[in-house]
C-alpha cells in the first residue's frame, strides 16, 4: 500500500472498526508472506498455502481501497 492510503488508514481506523479489522488482517497476511518467502525450499502445501493467503490478501486490500474511497 502507498503512504497516501496508511495515512488515511491511520486517520480512519479509530473509528472504522471494519477498516481497522481488514487493515489488521492484511498486515497479518502480509507478514505470512514474508515467512515464506525468507525459506530457500517450499514444500507443495506451503505454496499452495503462499498462493492461498496472496488471493486473500489481494481480495483484503481490494476491500480496504474500496472503503478509504469513501473518504477521499
């Protein structure tokens, strides 16, 4: 995400509980992904597992650009 949007995530998630959840949960995926991609070697489960949390953390972000879209 760019500066712009955690800005306005930051200004919002105090009183957006959903923003705030999605926003929480995005970081999450987000630091999923770095665990796998810190590993030399994944097995066929954890790429379909790194693939899995990628949609999900696509269809988060998606989510959260169509709420900061409100506020803009």
């Amino acid at each position: 995400m760019e500066q712009r949007e955690e800005e306005l995530i930051r200004q919002h998630a105090d009183h957006d509980q959903e923003l705030r959840a999605l926003y929480e949960e995005h970081q999450q995926f987000k630091r999923r992904l770095e665990s796998f991609r810190e590993r030399a070697y994944l097995t066929a489960e954890e790429e379909m597992e790194k693939k899995r949390i990628q949609k999900l953390k696509l269809a988060q972000k998606d989510r959260i650009m169509a709420i900061l879209a409100r506020y803009r």
